[in-house]
C-alpha cells in the first residue's frame, strides 16, 4: 500500500527576463519560475506537482507547500483518492494557515502544487495520464472529486451528475479522437510577447503559421499608436479572410473605462476577445467591458489570476465573461478546476486554459483533453508557449496545430534533476546558474 512519507520544495527559476520571453503590459521582466512539490512514497514511487510564478516571491511558495504537504503525511494514497473532495476539503481545512488565504494568494498556489503532486502520484500507480483517470470514471466519481461548498447556488452536486451523463454520449469517439490527437487544437502566444520588436514579432507569426496555428494570441496595453501598428503587422501575415484567429490581451493593464476606450481603437483589427481587460477580481468591471464591446463583436476573457471556483461562479452568473479561462495550479488542482470546468459548461461558456508558462502547457494539455471528452463535448482551443519544455521528462508537443495527447502516466509536469539543479534558486555554488557572473544583469539589476 502505497505511503506517503514527506514532501520535498524546490525553487526553480528559469531567466527569461534577459530576452523578454513572457514580457505583457503588467508583467515586463518576470522570471518563469516554479515552486515545485515532489512527493515521496515508501514504495520509491513519487508524485511531481508545480505552481508557477515569476520570480520573486516564489521562495514563499515553497514554504507554503511545506506546510500543506504536511497534512497528508503518513497518509495511505488509497486513503486520499476514495473520497478526492474530502481530502480536498481537509487540505484546505486548517484554520490556522487558511486564515491567511482563505482560498486564494500564497497559500492556494501551493495547495494547487500539492494536489496536481497527489494526482501525479496517483496516476503513475494506476500506470495512466490524468486525463485519462478522469475520462474512465464514471459521472458519480468525477462528481465526487469536487468539493462543492459555495458553489451550490449555481451548481449542484446532481446537476453536475446530469451534465456528465448527458456528455456520455459520443464520449468512446472523443476519448478516440483524443488517443490519436485529435482533440485540443493549440493557438499560440509565442510570437506576441510586448518586449519583441516588429521583425521578430512578423518572423515568429509566419514560422508558426507554417506549423499549422490557426489562432493566434498578442500582448496589448503598451500604448494605442504601438498596438495598432503591431496588430497590422499581425492582420498582414494571417489574413482577416483565411480561417485565423486573432486575440489579444491587456494583462489587467486597464482601468474598465480605459479598456472599453481603448478596445474601440483595436476594433478595426477584428479580434475574438480581449483577455485581462481590467482587474482580475472585478466581475462588475468585466460585464460592464463585455455589455460595451458586445456591439464591436469583441468577447471578454480571462480567468488566469482567477483564484478559485467562487471567483469563477460569479463570473458566470454575472455574464461577465464569454471565455473561461482556468489555470492549472492558481486554483487549487484538478480538483477544483473539474468544478469550473462542469460550471462552464452549464452557463454555456467555452473553456480555453491558461496556458503561458512554465510547465503550464504540460498540465492543461490534460484539463483541455477533460473538459472536450469529459464535461463539455466541444472543441476549443489551448495556449501553447514554445519555450521551457526542455527541462521536462514528458514535455508537450503540438503537431498540425494539435497537442499530441499525452499517454505516459501521470500529469507531464515531472522535470528533470539536472534542470532543477541548474536553474535552483539561490542554488549551490559551481552548479546553479544563479550563482554565476551572468545572473548578476538579473540579480543586481533594476528590481522591476
């Protein structure tokens, strides 16, 4: 019987500030960073869970892993998965370290590491990908997975159920279409970071074209003459009549008049939606975005900082969103992003993942492949970044504008030894990048 003994933190911090890679906005020089969580088992088998951040701040989020980890210790794996939203429940049910929370900040991002860590775990010793755990339960398991306080009066337990039996059919043929990669079509970030300049923004948007990308995502908000130039690059290369998409996103730079202003500037350039228009809690501030920009047929999304199911639910219900967009390790795991994924699909609001970051694609290659086999039966789209997977063991993969559905066992998110020593912070001396004359431009430069 598979045991857990004690956890173990690693702060992993990858420089991407020195090229710009992730630059937005809000965001102009983050560090992709990883508070990451491995679970050790008296059997040797371990579980591998991250949260993402950027670089400072992410040292908090490993001791904050420490403490959660510690609360399922000595526990039976057995013991947790026979009743998932109850272990859930208890992680999130110590009163002393929920009072800083409760259910969000520092201490729901290592609650989100040490859940997709158990997940992990659990699907390396059922010898299956996690999406694929998910796609073999039956509606009352997935169901029981969830923990539904503060959800009810917009989801109930035997909705939910109602909703997965009616996903029932057609699901052998999307867990089909899944099996041979067919069922998460990927849009890229890659060319739109708002550090790249023009020449390398146009080259980056016809490599990827030439991959097969239909959809394609900008960074906005560093001034409207700016914009306007580089979303014409953009509409140049893909076309407004050729079958692309184009989105675009602010990352939380506007005030909401500022955003309903501003987008009627980029209206021209046709784009599907306008992510993080404003800030990332304001449900009221987001509906009034979307009522005003409904007319120039611009939809609203985000859903990246979006913390937790209760956020989320009121988005929802206030018709605030048309893009529902999880993360996979804000909240707190598969967990909690399964009752999203359900409240989705019953206000009738497409799921297209947070996905830009490290170690992000990995997992919500997993979530994506649920919500289309599982919960939703529709097809959307999924956030690929073409940086970092490296430094995993079972990195993510786009073919013909597809992710190739991941079929090794567990959640994706397990990286290399070598990488977490190169890239730990501060890290040991002679072995980690952090210690060397290059890391200085970063460490003793303008604290951004």
């Amino acid at each position: 019987m598979v045991t857990i003994t004690h956890a173990e933190t690693r702060d992993v911090r990858f420089p991407t500030s020195l090229d710009k890679t992730g630059s937005d906005a809000m965001n102009a020089a983050g560090d992709y960073s990883a508070a990451y969580c491995i679970l050790h088992t008296d059997e040797g088998i371990t579980g591998h869970g991250m949260t993402f951040t950027i670089g400072r701040g992410n040292e908090l989020v490993c001791s904050a892993i420490s403490l959660l980890a510690s609360r399922i210790r000595h526990r039976t794996l057995s013991s947790l998965v026979s009743n998932w939203g109850q272990t859930w429940r208890h992680l999130v049910a110590d009163s002393q370290l929920r009072w800083i929370g409760p259910e969000k900040g520092v201490i729901h991002l290592a609650l989100g590491a040490v859940v997709n860590a158990l997940w992990d775990l659990w699907a390396k010793v059922l010898k299956k990908p996690v999406w694929r755990i998910v796609a073999d339960m039956t509606p009352e398991e997935v169901v029981q997975c969830i923990d539904f306080r503060y959800i009810t009066d917009a989801l109930t337990p035997e909705e939910a159920v109602r909703i997965l039996r009616a996903a029932e059919t057609g699901k052998a043929e999307r867990k089909a279409e899944a099996e041979a990669s067919r069922a998460v079509p990927a849009y890229t970030t890659s060319a739109g970071w708002l550090g790249y300049n023009q020449v390398k923004m146009r080259s980056l948007l016809e490599e990827t074209m030439g991959k097969g990308y239909k959809h394609f995502k900008l960074k906005v908000g560093g001034g409207v003459e700016e914009d306007r130039v580089r979303l014409k690059i953009a509409r140049e290369v893909i076309g407004f009549d050729r079958g692309n998409v184009l989105m675009v996103d602010a990352n939380q730079v506007w005030s909401v008049p500022e955003a309903i202003e501003y987008m009627g500037h980029l209206a021209e350039f046709k784009p599907w939606f306008i992510e993080e228009p404003t800030s990332p809690d304001d449900v009221l501030g987001h509906a009034a975005i979307r009522t005003a920009l409904k007319p120039l047929n611009i939809g609203v999304a985000t859903g990246e900082m979006c913390q937790n199911r209760v956020m989320f639910k009121q988005f929802l219900q206030a018709s605030a969103i048309d893009v529902c967009q999880i993360d996979a390790c804000r909240m707190g795991g598969v967990n909690e992003v399964l009752a999203v994924l359900l409240m989705a699909a019953k206000f009738n609001v497409p799921i297209v993942p947070h996905s830009g970051g490290v170690g992000l694609p990995e997992y919500t290659q997993h979530l994506s492949t649920i919500d289309y086999v599982v919960v939703s039966g529709k097809k959307s789209v999924l956030e690929y970044v073409d940086h970092l997977h490296e430094h995993f063991f079972h990195p993510s993969e786009i073919k013909d504008g597809y992710y190739v559905t991941p079929m090794e066992p567990g959640y994706s998110v397990e990286m290399r030894p070598e990488s977490m020593d190169k890239f730990s912070f501060p890290g040991e001396e002679g072995v980690s990048w952090w210690r060397s004359e290059e890391a200085k431009v970063i460490l003793e430069g303008e604290q951004i």
